[in-house]
C-alpha cells in the first residue's frame, strides 16, 4: 500500500461533512414546479438608480452565501450549479438587474482573489 493509500485510509469519519444543506437554503433559490427548485427567485424592484444600486448589494450578498455554500458542501463544487443559478436569470428583465450584476460582480471579486493575482 502506498503512502498515498494509507492517508486517505486514515480520514477519520468525523471528519467529513455528514449531512449536505439543500441549495434551496440559499435566500435567491425556491422550490418550484414539479419538484424542481428556481435557482434565481429575487424580487423585482423599480428601474431607479436607488433601488437598482440596492439591488446590486443583495445580489453581492447572495454571491457571498453562495460560496460559503460550497465550502459546505465541497463534494458539489464542479456539479455546475453556477451554471444552474444562470440559467434561471431573466438577462432581459430590468427589474432584476442589479440583482445578477451585484451576484456576478462580487464573483469576479472572489475569483480573482481565489487565484491570488495581485
């Protein structure tokens, strides 16, 4: 047996996440049709400058609870569920823009940093 074998051997159970939060924790993500959740359910808000630049700060916060979901539950990073949460956004719809502009703004953020570019 290698080195290799005998560490991952020795993970004692308690050390891995036993129990995996539903994406549905997450407060832009609802249960929807026929079992399947809406991976991007935000309120619609007026076209002003001051509730679109609110917006953008929720959907910052959202990019936050997002990745703090993926360090809990690490065996789903790679599953595409940024790919999920996309899909669901109305790109067209005006209400909701500053909404993914905030989520995926503060996400560039976190890449660039993740990748330690300075």
């Amino acid at each position: 047996m290698t080195n290799k074998k005998k560490r991952a051997s020795s993970v004692r159970p308690e050390a891995q996440p036993f129990a995996t939060l539903s994406i549905t924790a997450l407060p832009f993500v609802v249960d929807g049709e026929q079992g399947r959740p809406r991976y991007w359910a935000v309120e619609p808000v007026d076209e002003t400058p001051r509730k679109q630049i609110q917006a953008q700060r929720v959907g910052a916060k959202y990019a936050i609870e997002y990745a703090d979901w993926l360090r809990a539950n690490p065996e789903l990073v790679g599953m595409g569920t940024l790919g999920w949460i996309a899909a669901d956004i109305d790109f067209r719809d005006a209400n909701c823009t500053g909404y993914w502009i905030g989520f995926f703004s503060c996400m560039e953020r976190l890449l660039f940093d993740a990748a330690g570019v300075t």
